[in-house]
C-alpha cells in the first residue's frame, strides 16, 4: 500500500534543475530600478496631459477641455490593452498544464517590455531636443502597447520551453530591435503601417521563429504527453482568441489619422474578419476525414490553434492597408484568402518548418502572424501603388500617405516601392535579430527546463495540488481493491 | 486487461454518422465569393469613412476631424460587438460537452451573419437610389450586430440539437426575415425601437421556438447524460452573462440619437438590470425547497440558467423604452417585474412549453428573449402613448419619436398604436418564418446528429483527449489491482 | 459493492443547517420595493440626460449634441463596471469550490449596492434643494460604482465565511458609511481622491478585516480542504485580475476634470501598475524555496492571491494622486514599492494578523486594498503639500486641487494636512463602523455556514454533479477490480 502511494508521488514529483529564485528577482529589479532612473531622466508629460494644458489651451486653438486627444485615442487604447493582456495571454492558455505560464508570463514580459518601449520609442520618436526629454500622452502607450505585442508574438513560438528569465531577455532585445526598425520604416522608408502589418507582424514573427530555430530540441517529445490541450483549456484560449478578434479593429485604428481615418480602418478590418472565419471553417473541415472542426490541433501535434489562431489572421493582413481605400470587397477578399493560406499553414507549413528546417513553432506563429503579416505588407504596397487622386481626393492622398513635409512630392508609385522595401527591413531585422538573440539565450545560465519539464507549470510554478488530490482521492479504491483482494484470502 | 481497455475506449467511442465534410466547406465557400461578389457591386464607405470626407467637411459644416461620428458611436458598438461574440458565446458554454459548439459555432454564424446582415439591411435602409450603391459606416456595423443578434438568440433553443450546416441556413433566412420586418415596423410603421425589443428579441425568439417546434426530438432523452452542466462550463456561462449584463445599456443605447437620447437609454437599461438580479435572486431561492440558488438548473432537466439568464431579461424589456422618459423608478418596476416573469418562465412555462406544445427550448429563450421582448413592447406602446409635451418638451417629443417628415403630425397616442402593431409583426414574422425554415431544416441532407450524439461536441469538432487521458491515468491503479489481485496467489 | 458506493455517496452529502428559502427572497425583496419608492419620491434624469436638454442647449452655451458629458465619462465608466463585476467577481472564483460563491454574490450584492449608493450619494452631494430632488446623470453611475467597490473589498475578507443574507446587510451598511465618510472628506476637508485610495480601498479594506475580526471562526480549519485552489479555477482568477489590471487607468481616471486631468490620471496609473508587476514577481519568487512563482498561494494557506493581486496594489496606490504631477518616474517608484510591500504582506502580515489579531483575511485585502490604500493616502498628502506653481501652473493648480470657492485661498500645504485628516477619517469609518456591522452580523438569525461548510458552494447553490458523474465514472475500475479479485477464486 504504502510503496504504491510512493510510486504514485514518484511519478508525479519530476525532477527540476530550473530554480530562478536569485537570477528572476535580480532581472526584475535591476531593470525596473534602471527604468526608474532612466525615466527620471527622460520622461516628462507631453502638452496634453501637463497641468499647464490648460493655461495654453488658447495658443493651441483649443477652445474646451473635450478636444484633449485622450477622448479620442483612450477606448482605442483600452481595447488594444485588452488585446495585448488577455487576447495574448489567454490564446496561449491552450496547453493542458502551462495555462499559468501562458497568461502569466506575458503578462510580466508585457509589463516590463511597455516600460522600455516608452524609453526606444520615445527616443527615436517623441525626444525634444532642445530640452532632451521625451514628452509621453496616450498615443505614445498605444505605441509601447504595440512595441510589446511583437514581442509577445515572438513568445508564440517558444511557448512552454523557455524560462521567465530568457523571456525578459528577449523582451529587452526585441524592444530595442522594434523601435529601430520601426523608426527605419516610419521615418526613413516613410512607408503607412498603422495597424503593423509589417512592424509588428513580420517583425514580431520572424523574430519569434528565428529564437526558436536556434533553440531548437531534439528532444522535445520527451514532454509530448502534455503538449495538447484539454476541454476546458481550449474553452479558455477561447477567450484569447475573441477578444483578439472583436477588438482588432480598435488595434488597427488606434494610431490612424483622426476622422476618416480611423473610421475606415475600423471597417476594413471589421470586414475582412469575418471573412477569415469561414474560410478558415472551410478549410479546417475540408481537412478532417470526417470533416470535424479542430479549435486546437490536438491529436497528432502541437501545431495549434487551427481553427482559434487563423480566424485572426485577417486582422493581421488588414494591418498596413487598413486606411487605405481597398473598399469593402477588397477586405473581404484580403480576409478569404487570409483564411485559407492561414489554415493550409497549419496543415503544411508547419510540419514542414519543424521537419525539414527544425523550427518547433508551439503556437504556429507562422500561419498567424509572419505569413499573414507579409501578405498584409504586399497588400499594403500594391494597394499605396495604385492609389490615385480620384478614389482618395487630393486631400485624402495626402491624409492617409502623410505626404508632408520632405515627402510632399513622392509619388503613389515611389510609396508603393517604399511599403515593400519597409517589409524587407523588417524582415532582416526579425530573422537576424533573432538568430542573434538566440545565440544569447543559448547560454546555459538562464535557468530554462530540460526537455521532459517542457510545457509544464510546475518547473515555474507553485500550481495547486490537483494532482495529489486526485492522489488522495484514489485510495478510497485502493483500500476497497485491497479489502476486496484480501478479503477472500481472509474468508477463505 | 486489454479487454478492460477496449471496453473503456468502445464506451467513449460512439458511432458518428454527422459527417459535414463537403458540405460545411461548400456552403462557407459559396456564400462567402456570393458576399464578395455582392459586396463589389453594392457596398461603398459611406461619407464619413471615406477619404474625401475632409475635402467635403466645410459643406457639412464640420469644423474638425474629431465631428466624426466614429467617435460617438465606436466605444458603442465595441461594447455591443463584445457582447455578440464573446456575452452569447459564453452563455452557452454552460453544457458539459458542448462548450466548443456554445462558442464556436456562434462565432461562425456571426460572421456570416453580419455580412449578410450589411447588404439586407442596406438594400432596405441605405441604398442611394441615384448611384445604387449602400454607403455603410459604423453605425451599419452597430446595426449589423443587432441583426445577427436576432440569429443568435434562436440558436439557444436549438443549441446542442442541430448541425453547423443548418445554422448556417437558419442565418441566411433570419438575417432575410428580420430585414424585412425590420424595414416594415421601423420605416413603415415608424415605430421606435432602439434596444430592438420587438424587433431583435420578439423575432429573435419566436423564430427560434417556432424553428424548434419543427424539429422537435421525441427521443432527445437519449442524451440526456449530456444534459447538464458542470461546475467550470457553469463559471465560463457567467463569463457570457457578465459581458451581456454590463454591456446592455451599450446595447439599448448604441443608435439612439446623440445627446440626452443616449444618455438616458444607458440609464434606463442600466437601473433596470440591477432591479432585475435581486428579483431573479429572490424568486430563485424561493423555489427551493432549501432556499439554494441555481446558476444554471442542472439537476432534472435542461432549462437552464435560471439565475445566469433571468438577470438579463431586464435589458431585453428596456430595449424599446429605453430611450423614452420612463423616470429612474419606471426603469427599476420593469425590472423588478421581468426578474419574476422570466424565473417564473423558467420554473413553470418552459415544462409547459416542452410537455404540452413539444417545443424543446435548450437555453430557455422564450423566458430571456420572446417573453420579456414582449413585455418591452406593451411599456414601450403604453410609454409612448402616455407622452406629453411636459415631459419632454417640444423638441424632446420630435427628438425621441423622430416626429419628422411624414409622421410630424403623427399624435403619441397614435404612436402608441403603431409600437404595439410593430410588435405584432415582429411575432408573426418570428413564428412564421421560423415555421417555414424549421420545414426546410428538416430535410435530411443537412448532416444533423442522431438523439443520442446532441450536445457532444464529439461530432463536429476534434475533443481533446481529456478520456483517453484519463483511461491512460487508470492503469497504475489497475495494474495495482493486477498486483495485489495476483500477489496473493503468487505467494500464497 | 453497493455499501462502497454508499460510503462513497455519504462522504459527498455533508449536512446543511443553512436554509435561506425565506430570508434571503424577504430582504431582496423589500429593499428592492424600497428602492423603488425611494427612487419614485427621490429621483429624477440631470439635465443632460432628460429630454429637455435639447431645448436648453442653447442656455448652456452647447452647440452640439456630441458636447453631452455622456461621450466623455461613458467609455471610462464601462471599463469600470468590467471591474466591478467581472474584475472583483473572477478575483474571487480562485477557491476550489467557491466559483458560484465568489462571482454570484458578487453580482447580487453589486446590484443592490449601486441603487442604494445612487441615492445615498444623490442625498449628500446631488440633491437640489430647491426640488428635493436627486438628478442623476452618467457621474452619479460611476459614482456608485465606486462605492459599491468599496463593499466588494470587504466582501473579500470574510468569502466563503457568510451567507448571502449576511453579505446583503454588510453592503446595506458599508453603502451607508461610504456616503457619509466620502461626504466629509471630499465636501467637508475638501480632499482630492480620484481614484478612491482613502474613500474606496482604505475604508473598504478596514470595514472587511473588521468585520472579519468581530467574526472570527477558531475552527475555519475543518474546512480546510476547501481552502486550496484547482487549476482552472485560478485561471478564471487571472480573468478577474487581467481586467482589474488594464481597466485600472479608467477608474483613476474616470471622474478626474476633463482634459489633461484624465489624461494624466490614466498615464500614472498605467505606469505605477507596470512597475507593480516586475517588483511582484522578483519577491514572489525570492519567497520560495526553488523560486516559483505562486499565483495563489495555495500550499499552505488561504493568503491567497500573491502575484494575483499584489499586482493591482499600484493601482490602488496611485488612487489618489494620480491626478498631481508626480512625473512619470514617480508613478514607477509608487508602484515599486507597492509590489514589494503587497507581495511582504502576504508572506509576513497577513499570517501575523491571523495568529496575533485573530482576523482571517480570505483574499488579503489587506495587503492589496488595506495597506496600498493607506501608502497612496500618504503619496497623495506628500505631493499635494509640495505642489508648486510652477509644476502645475496657475490655472493648473485650481483645477487639480479644486481651489474654487470656499476653498480658494486654501495653501497646498494646507492642502496636504487635509488630504492627510481625510485617510484618518477613512480609516476610523472602516474600523468602527466594521466592528458594529460585524456584531450585528452575529446574531443567528442569518443562515451563516457552519465552520465546516464554509468555501462550498454546495451551501447556498445548487452545484452541478461533477461528484456524482465521478462516482458514475468509478465503478467500471471498482467493476474490473471486482472481477480480477473474484476471478481468480473463480478460476482457481
């Protein structure tokens, strides 16, 4: 009896080599005291949200207090604060036994990762350089909500086989990489890219793929056992993947030209969404034998999410050219096809990417975000190319192609080269960048799980005793089967 | 032993004979390149998303981009969005095996739903008869959901029962079916109507009772073991019934007119809701032998949620008075009202309804929707007619009943007349057409379950192993009882 | 056999002594009633919310429609509803089977508490004396939701441990005292508290842990199986928590003045919280033996909720002076020390109050509401008392301190003593109003559980039969085992 209990307990208590007590607090605080000195620094309060706003309303011909830009960015901003806290974290709820390390650490990568992209961005952005601070309002934690979303797309692909401590550090890097080439694009490229098709899709996707090839273990199918979802798992990706869906045009909107701008992005993507859903249906019963729907690949791998991931990659592909003027149809037809090739990916791509090139892909970020995304950017330069006069008017070309200052006279054309050329840049600096900071994450003081403790809580986390409950539950039958094997030896 | 682990797997593994393989795909691809297709001939951005919308603002006397009208509907219709896709979707998570199909299957409805629901609704409501062409923005988008909505509804009472293809074909005729009557009570009749009352709720939920009335199951007990609840899809429903019950005054306020008009919808909805859980709470109880409150009846039936549902039959009852000067108070009697009628429903009109009339009602839709949009009817025609000039004013009385062009010589009293025959048509069209699609969803070609396989997600979607994981959990014991079965005969 | 099953079926069906067939259907509904005659005498729409608005625009010197306050307070006042009813009502699901507990009363006691706060709050700070009347617009919904946040922290202090009819009577209380202390230290002291730290957090938070003083259980520890967390249910907690976390810059910010009040409320916040996260982490890491993290603190007691909540501290931290200029690195030092004092409370403070004071905290609200309260108490008096013209400005300096009136000669260092007297009244209405709610709690006329049915839903709800499907599930093992145990005798 007793030797059985312990066999029991033996089996569930694992060994783990992966104790971050010292490396993880020291991560924490020596960079969030580092943030503090930089923002002490660095950081001031832009014109907008400074108690003296209201003392220089006057020169700035605002005549009340409800044409403060806060009132028409800030639901933008809580919608995609949602996406980026819940839509993230609970789509990489889906493992049966890693749903706290799937919402949880996103939740402190994004925490820490906002505070550093105020400071890049801002740098590259918003610094004034006669007082040499960065002036921050509600458009620039937008901004930093964006930064952080490349990165937690690139937590995607390496999901249950890092540690706490590797994601801080490719949150670090994958900030600082974000904002340079997002200043490249924006500002040197000046190519559109609202809702980041290419700034934060590719970027965030190539980046995410390109860890995962150097990280890549052999032996990964030692945890294979937990590397599906269960019932109620899935029910909460779920919840990640509408809040996702329903606030993606607040995402591509958000940080668009105000009036027509925002209010078309919002519609583009609102309608190239739903389109993605049923193709991705479509294709995702086609599919099947006995054409069952699959809301997360489970059966014979872990190239997730079919049905939940590709019904977003819509919003994904929608993101340079939200603005634009592809009309209506043009969105559902972006969506249709979205739809398809994202769900093909999961059938085809994937298992090609982890078979031929090695890149184990956990959430199949691939067919959700770097696909998608570069589909997005090519959409995104064909549609800028063939902008004319007549569909946007004059002041509309200029409107939604900031064609302003130093870019007044390039053509529609020339931006429609721009737009491609951005998508390359962010590209290299995806794959070059994670190539790189895989490299770094490759060094074996970063506290990360052997190949059997993947996709487990329990490395990182104190996770309830459901286990040895259902241990202490079962001897009622052990003592009845013992009573009843001894029984007879008694009686007879 | 292996006999032992046949046995389990052949008890898990029922027979399947729902296979939707061509038809789910044909059906999403052909109504999909249909909507493209009518999309490209029909539907433009309407002035305001469109991007010579700045070069036209001096003529509509609009001096800044922030007039835009996006900004004073979008926060609305995100709200009313969330609860479309994420309030129903989770309110029907509530069935033990059948959360996949609750969230999933409303997801795919939806958004062919609002597709469809944007070109009926625009040939009848915004189609330039100069071009031919409808101009949508985001208050189509708001209306769009609102249809869809209706939809929604009459799937709860046949959740669990019918196959994704024939969900499908009851969207493309509701969506039809609540153009048309919503063309006939808001235009013709020109009724009011804003929370849709009648419009969404009375059609909504005749046309799903009507619909489950055709299809009813004599032998739906055969999966009865399906039936019920458990304790974490019980807490997943109330995620649905929370998003619902605080977003309702978004709802009942969304496309009412700005200003006060919007302002007191939010109000009114917002006073009645809370009136409305206390009742439920009481009348739960009571019914009780010991006073315990049921989130969702699971015990001997499935008329379920009465305390997750009850509480939101206040917001339908407010939907067609909301906008009207009912006084905080009126606000609180309809809902201290609904929350009594609505539980009641639950306890004694439901059994009824299956018992003497065989309509089988999975959600109880009759008791959150048909019932208490009546009842928004009879306050929204007895309000409307009881208006005075005191009470609102003079250009408060034109505002809120729109008493303009062809009806500004129409009397509230007369107005009161015609809410009440706008909801008389919206029964009929309800029971009426749901009759008639019921009839052609009974043809047998649309791949529905047998009796015994309703309310398994089995049949449409891929479940994860949760069994088969648990019957891989079994064999330590079983092979202890093996053990200590044989020990004894080994060293005896 | 059938005696194991039997003995089984006995082990689930504890006793019951808590009927609240009577009780709790009376209390609902007589104070429903009485809202409702109270609302008829007492209140009636504000200005901008009654149908004569539109007339009186004129007078009010408003050109437009989109001046209504509604679109400037209505999106923020969302966001806090989520908080209250999804945000507090998922922070509670996190016991193992208090789900329906947790989130229901949650709901019941919100709604009831937001009607009697509008007319508590309407009576003392909205009442037209020259009418008698309480005119309510969309301020006064917030207004009350607020309020009723302060009785769901003290909610948090005795979960698990009281009865619906109990909790219905605390928040009668609590909803009273608030109206009275939020009377005196906004009107009277006329002290700036935005965001509640002292108003909402500090009194919520020592009304609770009086309460749960003067109700102190000695034998709480036979239901100590009942005081853990299961895995999906501290994944419905993180829910709760998400929500609290991103919606948390809404309500600081949600009735701050308009402009950049708002504006740099909701910045503050959204820092402070950021920083919140990291410190939260690298202590609650360091805690542990082998550096795990604890999303609740499950192993050893119910001081529950370590990353879950200490990570909401900065918000309420930054409640009060999220409104001064304390400069965005300010906001991170806030919530720097917040996460470290939080996450030390639950290692140190929480179990010293059970031993010591006897007080049993379910939640910690102590160390998320009690003691982050009592530290933005005092950030808020120290910045209030160095406020300087040259920070805020002239202009700037009236309308963050609200220097208008009575009150326009008042020095910021005069300033600061009253932000200081006002913690102190917030506290001294907690404590004393707790221990004389928390007595006449006592009385044994509530249906209180008995200790050992304390944290089970199966008291106050029907639960779903997860046990029972569980017992139906054994007996194929208890079958086998019985026939590998009998066959050998067959066969031998």
């Amino acid at each position: 009896m007793t030797n059985c209990i312990q066999g029991f307990k033996d089996y569930f208590c694992r060994p783990k080599n992966t104790n971050v007590r010292l490396k993880l607090p020291f991560v924490c605080f020596a960079w969030q005291i580092a943030m503090i000195i930089l923002f002490g620094v660095f950081v001031r309060y832009n014109n907008e949200s400074d108690a003296h706003w209201v003392q220089n309303m006057a020169q700035n011909n605002i005549t009340s207090a409800i044409e403060n830009d806060f009132y028409y960015r800030y639901p933008s901003f809580q919608d995609v604060h949602v996406m980026i806290f819940v839509g993230f974290g609970f789509l990489m709820t889906f493992l049966k036994r890693y749903s706290f390390g799937g919402v949880g650490f996103n939740f402190l990568i994004a925490a820490f990762g906002i505070q550093w992209a105020l400071l890049m961005q801002g740098w590259f952005h918003s610094l004034d350089p006669s007082t040499g601070k960065i002036y921050i309002g509600i458009e620039n934690l937008i901004n930093a909500d964006f930064c952080v979303a490349g990165c937690l797309i690139a937590y995607g692909a390496v999901l249950g086989k890092v540690s706490p401590v590797q994601l801080m550090v490719m949150t670090l890097f994958g900030v600082t990489l974000y904002a340079v080439e997002e200043y490249i694009i924006l500002n040197l490229l000046h190519a559109i890219d609202a809702g980041g098709s290419m700034i934060i899709h590719v970027f965030g996707g190539y980046y995410g793929l390109a860890i995962s090839w150097v990280l890549y273990r052999p032996n990964l199918h030692q945890s294979k056992h937990l590397q599906g979802s269960v019932y109620h798992s899935d029910t909460f990706a779920m919840i990640g993947t509408l809040f996702l869906w329903m606030f993606w045009p607040s995402f591509n909107s958000a940080t668009t030209y105000h009036g027509d701008g925002q209010h078309r992005a919002a519609i583009n993507t609102y309608l190239c969404l739903t389109s993605c859903v049923l193709t991705t249906v479509a294709i995702s019963s086609l599919s099947q034998k006995t054409g069952k729907l699959d809301m997360v690949r489970t059966r014979h791998s872990t190239y997730a999410y079919r049905l939940t991931n590709s019904t977003l990659a819509g919003g994904v592909a929608m993101g340079t050219a939200a603005v634009f003027m592809v009309s209506p149809y043009g969105a559902l037809i972006v969506g249709f096809c979205c739809g398809i090739l994202s769900t093909m990916g999961y059938l085809y791509i994937s298992p090609f990417l982890e078979k031929t090139l090695k890149i184990h892909d956990t959430c199949g970020i691939h067919n959700l975000h770097a696909m998608p995304g570069v589909i997005g950017g090519i959409v995104g330069a064909i549609t800028a190319a063939t902008a004319s006069e007549s569909v946007y008017g004059m002041q509309g070309l200029i409107n939604t192609f900031d064609f302003t200052g130093n870019f007044k006279d390039r053509t529609v054309f020339a931006q429609g080269g721009y737009q491609a050329a951005g998508m390359c840049v962010a590209m290299v600096f995806g794959i070059g960048g994670g190539a790189i900071v895989g490299a770094i994450l490759r060094f074996p003081i970063w506290g990360d799980p052997a190949d059997e403790n993947c996709n487990d809580d329990d490395v990182y986390w104190e996770v309830p005793q459901d286990e040895e409950d259902q241990l202490e539950s079962v001897p009622p039958i052990l003592e009845y089967c013992n009573y009843m094997t001894n029984k007879p030896e008694d009686e007879s």
